[in-house]
C-alpha cells in the first residue's frame, strides 16, 4: 500500500509548499521510491482553466487534457512523473460532483454533509490510482485558518487513522520572519499555526520552516519543544539560488531522511543525486550568455509564464549559457515603430507564447516580421505560431487583411476556429457559441513531421506527441500561399487536417508551433526545441 505525505502550510501562503513538495519528491526518487504528487485546491472553481493568469499564474496542461494548477508542473519538472487530471482536485470539482450526484437521487434521501459527504470525496481522489506507488504527496492548497481549507484538513484526520499511523505523516510548511529591528528570528507565529492545525486533529510530524537567515539552534530546539516534534524534524529552509538547487539543499537539512524516519524506515543506502548536482553545476558555472524577449501580454507577472521561463532556463542548461529573459510588453509596439528597435534589436533571441484575446496582437505581428527581416532566432508558441502565419499572409503573400476569427468577423481568416477535430475518444465538435470553460483542443496529441524538416532533425524523430490549448488553428485553405511565401507546414496532425508546426528553412532558426512544449520540458531532460532555440541565441550572440 501507498504510503501518505501530507503537506499544508501555515502563516502566509507563498512559503514555496510546491517546491517543498516537488523536491522532496524528487528525494525519495533520488532514493529509488515510486512517487505521486497531487494537489487540493481550496477554491470554489470547478479548475483554474477560466482563471486570469493575473490571479493564479499559468493553467498547466495534462497529457489526458486536464487545466490544472501551476504546482503541477513544478511536480513534473522535478519527478518526470506525468501529471494527470486526477493529480488536481479543487473544491468546485467535489462540490460538483457531490451536487450531480444529489440531483440524480444517488444519496437515497439522505442530508448531504461536508462530513462524510465532501470528506469522502475528498479522500477517494486521495487514495484513487495509487497501487503502484511507495508514496503519494498531497499537498494542501491555501494557509492552514483558511475556512475553504478546513474540509481538507478533517480529511487528512481521517486518512491517518483509515491507513493507520505508520503509513500516513503531515508535514507543515511554516514561516520564521526575521524582525530587523530586534535582530531575530520569531518562532512564534510557527507556534500558532501547529496550534491551529493541532486543534484540527492533526499533529504535525515534520516541521519546514522557511527562514531569511540562519536557524540557531536554540529557536530550533524551541520550535521542537512548542511544535511536540523532535529537533530533527524541524528543518530550515532558506532561500536557494535556483530552483533546481532546492532538492540538494533540502536533503542537506536532512527532509528526506526525516521523513522517512517519520515513517519508521531507515534508510539503506544514501540517494542517488548526481543528476542534481549535474543542473547545479551548469547552471552556477555557464560558459556564457543569451539574452531573449518574450513578448507577450501577462508580462507583469511571470508566475503567468512558468512552465515557458523553466524551459528556457533548461534550454540554458542544455547549451550550457545563463539565459536572461526580457519580458517585452507587446503593446509597446502597437503604435511605436522605433520602441520595437531599441526593445528588440539588442535580443539573441525573440519568442511569442501562447496567449488569448486581441490585445497586443499587431505589437506581437511586428515582433515576427523584425525577427524575420533581421534573421533573429524566432520561436511562436502557440498564438506565437499563429501570428507567425498572418505575419506571413501580409508580408510575403500579398493577403493584407489577413486576420484570425479570434479578432472578430474578416475577410482572410488565416487563423480560424476550429470546430472539428479526432479527440482521443472519437470525433469532437465545436459550435462558434459554446460555453468558455473546457472547450478548448486540450492535451496531447500527435503530430508527424516532414521527414527533410528542421524540426524532424531537432526532435530527431518525425512522430511527436505534445500538448495542446487552443481553440483557433491555422487555416490549411491558406496553405499553399504561405508555403510560397516561404512558411513551411513542417507538422501536421497524423490525419493532415490540422497544422502543428511551420519553419521557415531559409531563417537562421524560425519555427512555430501550435503546441506547448514548455509543459513538457525537464532540467535533466531539456525539450529539444528549447535546446535547439537557445543554441541559435548562442549562434546569434556570436554575431554581433
Ligand atoms: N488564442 C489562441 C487559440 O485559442 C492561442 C491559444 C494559446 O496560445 N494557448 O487558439
């Protein structure tokens, strides 16, 4: 049977509870266990997928189609377990399941409680697809006092006891601020936040405390003594340089063996961390630099762009380089012709990503056509890809009203909806008016590559799978005036209906794509169209 990790956190939120839960998953790998990790989401929406990216960052996409949260793909860069939709739960997913259900009369007339009711679902999606695992992570969205969190909490109660005690622990991730003006480290909103989950019925077994300076001992020994844990099983947790340095420093405090004493194992044998060391090293000692723009739209907020600034970071780690992104406003460019060659001519390297909406899209136009006249490397993911193609139809095929049906009713729909197109189970339709949430083409799907293409040569395989989020595809009626407009159509679905990937052969590195690759890129195993981008960043650097 799976054994049970269950982490919350306590006095603020962005304590960094997924990067605690991603790393210490990648430990217990590191020391030859099966992990999972999955995420409970407090909040009432059924997923993140109609969330802003202003509010709750990148909506991560699952191989089986699912809109998850951002923590999700942390999990998966660091475990190189794919994520599924059964890794996210949300309150509004429960609380919809559990109304259906009542709808339908499946609870006989009984009253429907949070208790059992919701804390039954809540520790079925728990214990669901877990046979072939050592250990199942969850971690607890939101701050431990929240009231949305409370159902959680009373289920993580009754799972200890259901699995009985060796086979389930909690860990809490806690906050030791550093008062300036006193000149030390406070342990006790720690304290109250135990208290508070104590209170709940659940003792903590492993504290984390995240802390600006140093532990001393003597607070160390204080929270063990207030919190009920032993010294060992408080560990602290400052600040890393990258992220990817947050597993070593991690097992350095001793969190994995601490853990597993927690469960009563003791440990045979140390972890196997080279591949760790290995992304520390490069990335603490680049033979160089690359700067690249990515202009975009939610360039406020980078927790908008995670997955797309890691895979950068890991296309970095490939060549070896430190990678400096630009995020470029592209609405700087709408009506400002010399802004876009003071932003963008001092780049190794332009990228457009994925985005919805009109807004910034001619500033994002004007991007591609620079990269292309001044034969910068180009990457479009996505929208990048789409205004790629309509850059394309205006500039070199003569069609100056090219647009996408995103925009509105045009005359030249380069990019329109898509409203057919072979879903894993079967034909899915689409009207023009349906309903915003789920609608989208989600998940993978393959493609096929043209066997003489760039991309076949950087993926060095002409069948690929990767996933997808869009609702709008490049037209194929458009095909034949692109391609002489020397856009190629490099991928294509396998039935040779939908576009996937366009390159232009003649460019030092031009390629769009209509997937997110980023979604799936690793720092031990870089995608290779990040790998391949930032290598043409590193040519291009040599240029100038
Ligand atoms: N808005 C575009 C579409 O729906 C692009 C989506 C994206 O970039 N993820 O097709």
């Amino acid at each position: 049977m799976a054994r049970y990790i269950f982490i919350t956190g306590g006095v603020v939120s962005s304590l960094g509870k997924g990067l605690m839960a991603a790393s210490l998953a990648a430990l217990l790998q590191a020391r030859g266990y099966r992990v999972r990790i999955r995420k409970f989401d407090p909040y009432l929406n059924v997923d993140p997928g109609t969330m802003s990216p202003y509010q709750h960052g990148e909506v991560y996409v699952t191989d089986d189609g699912a809109e998850t949260d951002l923590d999700l793909g942390h999990y998966e860069r660091f475990t190189g377990v794919a994520s599924r939709q059964s890794d996210n739960i949300t309150s509004g997913r429960i609380y919809k399941t559990i109304i259906e259900r009542e709808r339908r009369g499946d609870y006989l007339g009984a009253t429907v409680q949070v208790i059992p009711h919701v804390t039954d679902a809540i520790k079925a999606f728990a214990r669901a697809e877990t046979d072939d695992l050592d250990f199942v992570l969850c971690e607890i969205g939101g701050t431990v006092g929240d009231i949305e969190s409370l159902p959680f909490i009373e289920s993580i109660r009754q799972l200890k006891n259901e699995v009985g005690r060796g086979n389930a622990i909690s860990v809490h991730v806690t906050l030791v601020p550093y008062i300036a003006a006193a000149g030390e480290l406070k342990t006790k909103p720690t304290q109250h936040s135990v208290r508070e989950l104590a209170a709940l019925g659940v003792q903590p077994d492993v504290l984390v405390c995240r802390c600006e300076k140093p532990l001393p001992v003597s607070e160390r020994a204080k929270i063990a003594l207030f919190c009920n844990v032993p010294e060992s099983a408080v560990i602290p947790a400052l600040d890393a340089a990258s992220i990817y340095a947050v597993p070593l420093q991690y097992h350095a405090e001793g969190l994995d063996s601490e853990v597993l004493r927690a469960f009563g194992i003791t440990p045979s044998s140390p972890p196997e961390l080279s591949r760790w060391q290995e992304i520390v090293d490069r990335l603490q000692h680049p033979e160089g630099e690359v700067t690249v723009g990515v202009v975009g739209k939610y360039v406020g907020l980078q927790d908008a762009y995670k997955s797309l600034n890691e895979a950068l970071v890991h296309g970095g780690i490939a060549n070896r380089v430190k990678v400096n992104v630009r995020w470029i406003d592209a609405e700087l460019f709408e009506h400002d012709d010399e802004e876009i060659v003071s932003q963008l001519e001092p780049l190794d390297a332009i990228l457009v990503p994925g985005a919805f909406g009109e807004r910034g899209a001619e500033g994002k136009i004007k991007s591609v056509r620079f990269a292309r006249e001044r034969e910068i490397p180009y990457f479009g993911i996505c929208f990048g890809m789409q205004m790629a193609c309509i850059e394309g139809a205006r500039d070199l095929a003569g069609i100056a009203e090219a647009s996408s049906t995103e925009f509105g009713p045009t005359e030249q729909p380069v990019v329109g909806l898509i409203t057919e197109w072979m879903g894993r189970d079967g034909l899915e339709q689409r009207e023009a008016q349906g309903d915003m949430g789920g609608t989208m083409r989600l998940g993978a799907y393959d493609a096929t590559l043209a066997g003489n293409s760039v991309v076949a040569s950087i993926y060095g395989d002409t069948h690929i799978s990767e996933r997808h989020r869009h609702r709008y595809e490049v037209n194929t009626g458009y095909r034949e005036a692109l391609e002489k407009g020397g856009l190629v159509f490099s991928g294509m679905s396998p039935d040779g209906t939908l576009p996937e990937i366009v390159e232009r052969p003649d460019h030092p590195w031009f390629v769009g794509v209509q997937f997110h690759p980023e979604l799936k890129s690793k720092p031990f195993d870089p995608h290779p169209l990040f790998a391949s981008f930032i290598e043409a960043a590193v040519k291009q650097s040599r240029l100038v």
